[in-house]
C-alpha cells in the first residue's frame, strides 16, 4: 500500500469515533481529502462531503460512503468510590470488555482506565458461567472516591477501547474501528485515484463520511437527502467465513485477500451490480459475493429508499471478528475496493442505464 495511503489509515483508526463523538476522526478524513476534491463540507450532523465535478451537466449524482463512527462505551454513573458505569454504543460484547483497557475522552483529554472483574477465585461455579451484564460492569481510573472522579471525568463521555494498529502477517492487519473505517478510507482512496488519474468523469461524484450509522443508519439517512444521488454504493464491513468458528452457511465462503464483496439481493440495483461485476472482470480485479435476501444493515438501505428511489450498490470488505477490538483486515482487499469502484465511475454514462427492464 502506499505509504502516505497507510499513515492516513492508521491515524483515522486511532482517532476516536463512537457514534455521536465522530469529529476527531472526521478532522483526519476532512484533512486527507481537501487536496482530491472541488467542494468539501460538513453538515449539522457531522457527515462531511467531498465532490468532484464531472464533465458536462446535468450529470449523474454518484455517492460513495463509508461511515466513520465505531462502537464503543458512554459513562452514565459514577459511584460513590470513584468507579464508572457505563453503557453500550452500537453493538457491543459483554463477553469481551471485562479486563480490557479503555481510553475516557475528557474535556481536558485521554484518561485511560480498565473495565474491572471480580477474580475467578472468588467466584461460584454459576458465576463463573455467567457473562457479567454491561450495566454491572464498570471502569476503573484510579480515582479514590466519586468527588476526585467528577474533577476527571463528566457523565456523557465517549470511552473508546485501547487497541493498536497491528501488522500481523503479510497484508493483514489488526486494529478497533475497522467497521467502519475501511469504508470511510476506500471512499478517501476513490477520491484521490479519480482526481489522480486527471480524467474527468462523467458523473458528479460525492464521496461521503457518514455518521451514526452503528445506532440507526442516521448520517446516512440525513446525507443522502442532502446529496440526493442517483446512484449509491456504500462501502461496509463484511463478515469474513475463514475464521475456525464461523458456519458458512451464514454468509457464503468469504475470505480475507480474495477482493471485495459484491452484494446482491433486494437492496442492490441489479444494473449497478452487474457495472460493478464488468468492472472487476475487465480490470482483473478479484471479487467474492455474498447474498443479502432482505434490506441490509448498511446505509445502502436508506439510500435506497431516499426520496424518489436511488440505485444502489454494496461493496463490502472481508472482515474477521466484527465488533471486537482486534477487527482484522487484508490491506489488498481495501485497495482492490477502491480501484473497482473507479473503474465502475468511469463506465457510467447516464442515469437512465440503471432503470430495471
């Protein structure tokens, strides 16, 4: 991967994104793109939008997006002995949070703090098979008693878990947040390629960064009546089946470093799919498919059901454990993403093609 590419990766995955506190994380997708667009704005909402002009007018309204707010925690209480609860934002594992380290954004900064667990020697054999509740969990940051906690720390306040960019082998790399900031880098990565390549397209394109997509699909609703495009393709998360304890059958043989995902079912433009299929194939670009019988749970769906109807695509990325700290990706499989969705702008020519017949 390019180098500057990979530095701006790693600095939006470590800035922090829950849904409702995206803005440290947009500043570092804001800065990255100004050079690769003619327009670049944020809304009342936060979602930040970049355009590209086409060439000519009257052209169709193309909008990319990856949605840049991750799960995480929020403080709700803190007790008389200085420790916090919490609760979930987006979908997040009980299983996985006790003894983890977690980062509390503070008006006056980072405070770090553990989430506690009581030892298993001192547990009965139930509780032992039991996962401890979210709202029963709690973090620790050191302090004595809630008065000195309360100088540190406000209710409300975004927590974020302690995780790292990691190398492991190969192209594949480990860090929290890739869901969905792979999305929000290949929408980045679209950006620069088209600008690049100086071709003008023959569409007006909108790469967006969306967010509140993990608590209801919300920046994506509100930026697409915004943009109000003629064709869309979000880019998401997808659940990779190469992993030892994940069934096939679930979601299709989808692995890391074998290209993107094309979705296809009743939230996919069928014309849209096929464009982006031609355009895999005439540029040897690998891909993988998976079925989505319903709406999916991507801002593909609202997208869809904006205003008149817009013609939507989904390209997904191979994901390995989905809403955990250690969300691993193939670096291959975000550049592949981008490539295909440049060489599937440039087959674009009129928004009358993607009417079903």
């Amino acid at each position: 991967m390019r180098k500057e590419s990979l530095k701006f990766l790693e600095k939006l995955l470590d800035a922090p994104s829950p849904s409702g506190y995206e803005q440290p994380a947009q500043r570092v997708f804001r800065e990255y793109v100004a050079p690769f667009c003619d327009e670049l704005t944020t809304d009342v909402m936060g979602n930040v939008f970049a355009s590209i002009k086409g060439k000519g007018k009257d052209l169709p309204r193309v909008m990319v997006v990856g949605h840049t707010d991750e799960i995480g925690l929020q403080v709700k209480y803190i007790d008389d002995k200085g420790f916090l609860f919490f609760a979930a934002v987006g979908g997040v594992d009980a299983h996985l949070t006790p003894g983890k380290r977690v980062n509390i954004h503070t008006s006056n900064g980072v405070l770090p703090g553990v989430i506690g667990k009581k030892p298993i020697h001192l547990m009965d054999n139930k509780d032992r098979e039991t996962v401890v509740k979210l709202e029963s969990q709690y973090i620790d940051i050191g302090a004595k008693d809630k008065k000195e906690a309360q100088k540190l720390v406000r209710v409300g306040d975004a927590v974020t878990f302690d995780s790292t960019f990691t190398r492991l082998h190969g192209d594949i790399v480990s860090s929290r947040g890739f869901d969905d900031k792979a999305g929000c880098f290949v929408v980045a990565e679209v950006l620069r390629l088209v600008k690049a390549s100086g071709k003008k397209l023959n569409v007006d394109l909108y790469g967006v960064s969306s967010v509140q997509e993990e608590i209801g699909l919300r920046g994506g609703t509100t930026s697409c009546y915004t943009v109000n495009p003629d064709l869309g393709i979000c880019v998401e998360v997808d659940f990779a089946t190469d992993q030892p304890d994940v069934e096939k059958k679930h979601n299709g043989e989808v692995a890391l470093g074998k290209g993107p995902v094309l979705a296809r079912g009743a939230n996919i433009n069928p014309r849209l799919f096929d464009l982006l299929c031609t355009a895999a194939d005439d540029a040897k670009i690998a891909i993988q498919h998976t079925a989505s019988p319903r709406a999916t749970g991507t801002d593909a769906n609202v997208m869809q059901i904006s205003r008149g109807g817009v013609a939507t695509a989904l390209v997904k990325i191979p994901l390995r454990y989905m809403h955990t700290p250690i969300e691993t990706v193939s670096l291959n499989d975000l550049e592949e993403a981008a490539k295909l969705i440049v060489a599937t702008l440039e087959r674009i020519r009129s928004k009358e093609e993607f009417i079903p017949a």
